[in-house]
C-alpha cells in the first residue's frame, strides 16, 4: 500500500477515531452501514478535515475552526421558541442530532419518518444515499449519522403544507444528521428547515441532505441558519434533478462563528432547473460560506444564483459558485450574482463565481460586485430625520429583502423579523 | 429663525463660501438666486448637515439654536427640511414606510407621541391627491423608476407629511415641465404658513413667478452681492448675472 501523505498535525482526525472506537458500535443502523462508517472514517483520517488548500474550501479552514475533540451530543435542549414560530406545517424536531418528534396526521402519500427509525428496517432503497464519497464534510457524516429525516412525496402528490424541520444544538458536542428528501414524479412539496442553538462552548453540527426530484417535480426549500455563539454549521446538500423538474430554494445565514452551506446540483435531464438565492449578515466573529457547484448534465437546463450579504466587524463572507456545463449540455442557461456590502474596514467578503463550459451552444453570465453603504442614500434618510443607525439597518435591509422577496408570505415575514434583528446587532457592532 | 453670519464653507479644502450673511425671519420667503458654481448648493447641504462641508469660519443660528452643533437627523428633527436638486433613488423601501419612519423619528427626537397610523394614512391620502400622485407611485421603493418631475413632486410630499418650519428648496424647479412646475408651485405655496418659512434656491426666474418670494438675494463668488424685492429677480432674468458677478 503506497504511504500516504497526511497533515503533520493529525490530533482532529485521531480524536475522530477514538471517538468512533468508542460509540460506533452504539450508531443506529443494519450490520450493512458498520463497514460503510468505517470506510468513511478512513477517508476523513487519509485526506483530513477540510482545510484551505482544497479550492471547494479555499475562503474556510475548517479544520483549524474546530477545537480538538468533541464528543456526540445527548440530546438535551434549552432553546425557546424559534424564529419560525408561527408557521403551520407539518412539524419535525430534532435535537442534538435525534429526531425528538414527527408528524403523526399526515396526508396519504407523504412520509415523514425518522432515519435511524428507518435503519431499523429492512430499506434497501436507503443504501444509495448512504455511501461514502469523495466529500470529506459528506464522510464525517456518514460514520457519525445518529438520526436525521426522511421525506418521501408519493407521485403526483401536491403536499399543501410545509414539511417544517427545526434542528437544535444546544450543547458543546457534536451532532450529524443525515436527510434524504424525495419527490416522485410530477409532487410538490415545500420544505423549511431551521437551524438553531447556541452552546455553552463549541459545537459543531453537520446536516448532509441528499434530495432526489423525479421527472416534474417540485420542491421550495428555505433554510435558515440561525445558530448562535460558537457554533460550527455545515449543511451539505446534494441536489438531483430530473426532467422537466425544479429546485428552488432560498438559504440565510447569520449568528454562527462559522456556517457553511454547500450544495452539488446536477441537472440530468433536460428541462431540469435549479435556484437558489443566499443572504447572510456576518457580524463581529462570524464567518458565513455559500458554496455552490451546479452541474449541467443534459440540454435545455437552467441554474439561477444569487446572493446578497453584508459584513460588518471582523465578520467575513464567502460565496463560491462554480457552474460545469458539459459538452452534452447544450442550450443549458445559466447565471449568478453576487452582491456583497462591506459595512466596516477589517470586514471581508469573497465572491468567486466560475464557469466551466465544454458546450458551445450556451448562454452562460456571472455578475459581482462589492460596495459599502452609498452616502448620498444615507443622507436622504438621515436629512429626514431617520437616525444614522436606524437608516444604516434600513439600507442594508432594502439591501438583502432582494432575497428574502422571493419568499411568498407566510414565510416572509418571519424571515424578514429574523433578519432584520440579525442585521441590527451586525451593523451595531 | 435663520440668522447666517460670515459663514465660510470649504469642500474637499476648496473655499465655496467666504463670509455669507443671511438672515430669514418667521414665515417669510427667500429666493437664492445665483450662476452655476456660486455656492447655491453648498448653502443647501451645510445647513442641512451633510458630511464633507466644513465650516471654517461664522455662525449659523437656527430658532435660537446653534444649528452647526446638531448632527443632521436632530437638525431634521428641529424642523430644517431640503428638497433635493437631486433626489436619491432607495431600492427596497417604499416611500410610504419610509415617510413614516421619517415622521415618527422625528417625533420621537422632539419628545411627541408617535403618530397614529390610520391618521397617517389619510393625511398621506390627501397630500398625495393635492399632488396628483398616483398609489401605486408611493408604493413604489422611494424615487424608484421616477421621472424628474414625479422625483421632485415626491420631495414636496415629503415636505407637506413632514411639515418643517425651514424649507429649503434646492433648484427644485430643475427638469420640470411647465404643467409640473405649476402642480410642485401650488404644492409649495400651500405650505406657506406663518410659522414656516422657505429658503428657494434657483437659477432661474421662472419658478418665482409661482412662488413668489419677499426677498430676492444674489449669491455670487460664495457672498450675497445684492439683495432686494421680487423685483430683483425679473431685472436679473433681463440682464443676467454677469454684472453683479463682475462687482462681487
């Protein structure tokens, strides 16, 4: 076996071994899944945890965010109410990592279960979803996923209301969690998710949601990330579309030390469309990340993205977005654009939007700017009698409501109160 | 209500004003008339408090106060309004949210209750009727998509909702057609009252033909060269600004 070249420090990954020494055994799931955690294990401790020199991680060392060692999380909450309090759907909770609670009156054709109550079932179908990748953030889940939830929207069911996921870790721990969402043929479902919590000490959460769009279906996603302190988020997303179906989603972020959320679309079919608009408001200590990679399988395909953000203090926001259009994607259409505002001086913002096309019939366009606050505006504002700092959470909010404004009300308005208190204690600082 | 003595204003270390003297008495209407680049617009943000215009030297008091002490939101707040030459476009706000917040700022800052909503929404009704803008225009994200004249006719607005008691109207008359300038005049002139006064600034004649002031001063070389009646500025619309630029 030919030596293999791993970072001088190792303790992150060797923690990680112990720990699975210790608890793996105790992970839900059939004897299949044992061998499959390990083997993802042993790819984290060969490559390491993600750090700078990987370009998918160029803007967010990972590994040197995350102290050494932690143990997985018990399960206890001390969070209140949440920021999506009033919405009605259909209600799944999870807390530290173990699904707590699921809705028990859903329609005929919707399934909402939970996975480790999934493993413990005959469900071959699950193995595709849970196999080892060449994703170190996807691995690490996989050998320490203790539950998450699947979503399965039978053919041709329109689900009226939201399947509502909260997620909180309120305990210096670790917590992975792992979703798998699926729509057959012609189903439509909204999906919001909550990300909350803030811990005593560090925590580190990692959701991996694979989601699967057969021929015409349709699903809206919304996801905040709302952790607080010194949390660690990372969500994981891979995104298959097919025929003639779409993806459509709107992700936020504010409040995490550090948050990233990624996603790999592919586009498999022509017809197949993906969306997805960021916001984030960075303050002092905070590092927010919106990672994208979209591949254009198949003709006809479109990808839209966008993002708007703000950092203030030493807050610092990352948007990548690499957009591969292969050689038999023609006509695929494409765009994305990033636009940030840097509130303070030791602030920093990095768009990196890439485009790799190998069709020559496309139509492919990528925009970014970064600015500060525009004077004459302020002016205006405060020439009329609106405090400077009121008139500063003003603009940057009109700034950002060009994301949250693609959201329909309900859903709206509780993102908007979310953002807007975010955005207050951001430029405060 | 406004007494300006000797003020001197540099911009970026250039001197725009040297040594203007002002003095505007309750109720009353002044025009600043004046070429380009005599220091017309610079009078306007000074007073207003925009960042960027230093006062070397003089005073400027303001309903007693020493206006230079506020920053610009108490100044606003104190009852100093500027219509903008130029108004700004704000993405994402409608004008209808930020008048409010406007308005309730400044109560807030003057110690008065906020102002109920549904009286708000009437009296918005009505000033923007008088103005003839449409409901669909305020509801709109401020200045947004307007022309020139609907940007200037929303500057009015602002000034009836708010209701200062210095109004400074800066070439307000600037990009306006005929049928616009008469709806901003009568606009204007119904916010003459006794406690209110207005400072127009303007280039040219026409607009004091509709608003008609008490006292016409010419601003030349960052200096009132001459002041007198309405009268000034018909003789100044015959003659130009060359000989008084030239005596300054």
């Amino acid at each position: 076996m030919a030596a293999v070249e791993t970072t001088a420090d190792v303790s992150h990954e060797s923690a990680l071994v112990a720990l699975f020494a210790k608890v793996g055994a105790s992970l839900p799931g059939a004897s299949w899944l044992q061998p499959l955690r390990a083997e993802a294990l042993n790819r984290v401790t060969r490559e390491g945890l993600p750090h700078r020199r990987l370009e998918a991680w160029k803007y967010t060392d990972l590994r040197n965010k995350l102290a050494h060692g932690f143990d997985l999380a018990s399960g206890k909450d001390v969070s209140d109410a949440d920021v999506l309090d009033g919405l009605k759907g259909h209600r799944v909770r999870i807390v530290g990592g173990k699904v707590v609670g699921v809705p028990d009156d859903v329609p005929d054709g919707l399934e909402v279960i939970s996975l480790a109550e999934a493993l413990g079932m005959p469900s071959l179908w699950l193995r595709q979803w849970l196999q080892p990748t060449d994703e170190a953030v996807e691995n690490l889940n996989l050998a320490f996923a203790s539950d998450g939830v699947l979503v399965r929207v039978a053919r041709g069911l329109a689900v009226k209301q939201p399947v509502i996921v909260r997620s909180t870790l309120s305990e210096a721990a670790m917590a992975h969690t792992r979703n798998v969402i699926v729509l057959e043929e012609g189903a439509e479902l909204t999906l919001i998710e909550l990300d909350d919590g803030a811990a005593p000490g560090q925590s580190f959460a990692t959701t991996v949601t694979a989601i699967s769009l057969e021929p015409g279906a349709r699903l809206r996603h919304l996801r905040v990330t709302a952790n607080e302190g010194a949390s660690v988020v990372v969500r994981a997303d891979t995104i298959e579309v097919g025929r003639d179906a779409s993806y459509r989603g709107i992700v936020a972020s504010s409040g995490a030390a550090v948050a990233r959320q990624q996603a790999s679309a592919r586009l498999t079919a022509p017809g197949a469309a993906f969306a997805r608009a960021c916001a984030y408001a960075a303050g002092e200590g905070q590092h927010t990340d919106f990672t994208m990679r979209v591949t254009h399988e198949a003709p006809h395909t479109t990808s839209r993205i966008v993002s708007k953000g703000v950092a203030a203090g030493s807050g610092h926001g990352v948007v990548q977005g690499l957009v591969v259009v292969r050689s038999e994607a023609q006509k695929s259409d494409s765009h994305q654009l990033s636009r940030a505002l840097l509130l303070t001086p030791h602030a920093e913002i990095d768009q990196k939007p890439e485009l790799e096309i190998y069709a020559d019939d496309v139509k492919c366009g990528h925009g970014a700017s970064i600015g500060a606050l525009d004077e004459s505006q302020l002016f205006y504002l405060q020439q009329r009698g609106i405090p400077e700092a009121e008139a500063r959470s003003m603009l940057v909010g009109a700034f950002l409501g060009e994301v949250t404004e693609r959201l329909p009300e309900p859903y709206r308005a509780p993102v908007d109160a979310w953002l807007t208190a975010r955005m207050t204690q951001v430029t405060a600082a | 209500m406004l007494d300006i003595k000797d003020l001197h204003v540099a911009v970026d270390g250039k001197k725009i004003l040297k040594g203007l003297t002002l003095s505007l008495g309750e109720g009353e209407v002044h025009a600043i008339m004046g070429p380009n680049g005599s220091g017309k617009s610079t009078l306007s943000y000074v007073l207003a408090g925009r960042a960027g215009y230093e006062v070397t030297q003089g005073s400027v008091t303001f309903r007693g106060q020493n206006l230079l002490e506020l920053n610009t939101e108490a100044r606003a707040a104190a009852g100093i309004f500027l219509a903008m030459q130029y108004p700004v476009e704000i993405p994402g706000v409608t004008t209808i949210n930020f008048l409010r917040t406007a308005l309730n700022a400044q109560l807030k800052a003057r110690g008065e209750p906020e102002v109920d909503a549904v009286k708000f929404l009437k009296r918005f009704k009505e000033e923007r009727e008088k103005l003839q803008m449409s409901d669909e225009m305020v509801k709109r994200a401020v200045n947004v998509g307007f022309s020139g004249g609907e940007k200037k006719r929303n500057e009015v607005l602002q000034m009836a909702m708010l209701r200062p008691r210095l109004a400074i109207l800066d070439e307000t008359d600037s990009g306006l057609d005929i049928d616009a300038l008469k709806v901003v005049s009568t606009g204007v002139n119904a916010l003459r009252a006794p406690d209110r006064s207005l400072l127009v600034i303007t280039h040219y004649q026409r607009l004091l033909d509709y608003i008609v002031p008490d006292r016409v001063h010419v601003l030349a070389a960052g200096r009132i060269a001459k002041s007198g009646g309405p009268e000034l500025a018909r003789e100044l619309e015959a003659r130009g600004y060359d000989e008084i630029v030239k005596a300054a």
